[in-house]
C-alpha cells in the first residue's frame, strides 16, 4: 500500500541533500581563486618567522626588514643565545688576549696578592664570567625597558617584547669589534685603529638599535635616534651634575686649604 506519510519525508530528505550538494559546487566554482579567511589563517599560521640563521643575515645584511619580521615573530629563545654567545665568545677572546700579554704581568698580580696559587685565579676568571653573564642579561632588560618607555613617550606602540628581541640582535657588531682589536693587538699594529674599530663598531650598534625601535615602536628615524640617544644624553648630564655638585660641596673646604697654606 502506498504510504505518502513514510515516502514524504525521504523524497524530502533527498531534495535537500541535492540542494546542498549544489549549492557546495557554486561555492567551489565561486571562490576558486579567492582563498577562503580560514584558509589564509591556515597558511598565516605555519609562518613561523626566520630561522636563527636568516636573522643573523638579515641583520647584517638588511636589518630595516629583518626587524619588522622580529616585530611580528618575536622568538626570544633565539635573541637570548645571540645575547649569550656574543658575551661569552667576547670573554673568552679577553682572556685569550690576557695569556698573550705574557705570565710576567701575572707574576706580578700574584706577587701583589701574596703569591696566589694559579687555580685560585681561574675560579676567579670563572666567577668574574658567571657575574659578567647575569650582568649582561640585566643590562639587556634595562636598557629594552627604558628604551621601551621612552618610544611610548614619543608616540610609540610599546610593543616590548619585540624590541627586547630585536635589541638583543644589535649586540652582534661587538664581535666583529672584538676579533678586529685582537687582530690589531697580534700584529702590534697603532692603537689608534683599536680606537677606531670601536667607533666604528659603536655607530654600527646605535643604527642597528635605531632600526629596532623604528620597527617595533612604528616611530620614524628621526623620533627613533632621539629614543636612542635619550639615554646617553641623560647620563652625560648627571655626571656632569654630580661633578658640579661635589665642586660646589668641596669648594669652601679648598678655599679653606688655600688659605691656611698662605
């Protein structure tokens, strides 16, 4: 017997399925061509940023872009090995340089210190390193910290964690500064090339800096020099204040000597 009851709703069920199997066909033949949001999320996410040897490049090399992609993948595992292989290959180059300079002057040291038994001094070298690492670290998150604040003060937007990692990349001309010095030192060449390649060196660490904050911050290059140079401003004009503030604390004590020696 015909049931219209029990064929209705499979006949209606079938309708469907072709409608939806249609309308999935416009769709495909619609957006063929025009990636999806999901899908451009999809690629957008297995987009991790450089590799630790691309940045290294990149910072040499084109250092304006490489920063821009460290704004936005900021790895801060691959800033903090930059940080600790340029301090400690520094280090070991220093200590190097110290053996060279001959046993006499060590000689003298542990004469001074009352003849100080040799494996006294490399635990001394060892702590001085282990002290120099934490050092360095602080230095780095002090300084990101304080740059960071200013560039919010002028404008930018704060985006820490970007520039602690671009920051920590800027300490790579010290290492080219440290292998050039000791090049002019073995070859006994003027010390006024020592004094250049650290010049050198330290414009090229101020524009690599100046670079960070203007990708991390969004700041121009003028505004970023300005973030950069604050600092050092700063510093000079407190021990200038100081100075002038002990001359002034002393001075009646001076004058006083001066005229008790007439």
């Amino acid at each position: 017997m015909y049931d219209e009851k029990n064929f209705a709703p499979e006949n209606e069920n079938e309708i469907k399925s072709d409608d939806i199997r249609e309308v999935i066909h416009k769709d495909d033949e619609n957006t063929a061509g025009n990636p999806s949001q999901e899908q451009i999320h999809e690629v957008g996410s297995k987009d991790k940023g450089m590799t630790y040897i691309e940045t290294i490049y990149g910072v040499a090399a084109a250092p304006g872009d490489t920063f821009i992609k460290i704004s936005r993948y900021p790895k801060l595992g691959h800033s903090l090995v930059t940080v600790l292989a340029v301090y400690i290959f520094t280090w070991l180059l220093n200590l190097a340089q110290m053996r060279n300079v001959g046993f006499d002057m060590m000689g003298g040291i542990m004469t001074e210190f009352g003849n100080i038994p040799a494996h006294v001094f490399s635990s001394m070298f060892i702590v001085m390193g282990l002290v120099g690492i934490i050092f360095a670290l602080l230095l780095w998150f002090v300084a990101s910290g304080t740059l960071n604040l200013l560039a919010v003060l002028f404008g930018g937007t704060g985006h820490a964690r970007g520039l602690l990692v671009a920051l920590g990349f800027t300490y790579i001309p010290a290492v080219f500064m440290e292998v050039l010095q000791s090049i002019v030192n073995l070859l006994a060449l003027p010390n006024i090339l020592n004094v250049l390649v650290g010049l050198l060196a330290l414009i090229w660490i101020v524009f690599l800096q100046t670079a960070a904050v203007r990708a991390t911050q969004n700041l121009t290059t003028g505004m970023s020099v300005l973030v950069i140079l604050t600092p050092a401003v700063l510093l000079v004009a407190l021990f200038i204040l100081l100075i002038a503030l002990t001359f002034v604390a002393f001075f009646p004590i001076f004058e006083s000597l001066s005229n008790f020696t007439y």
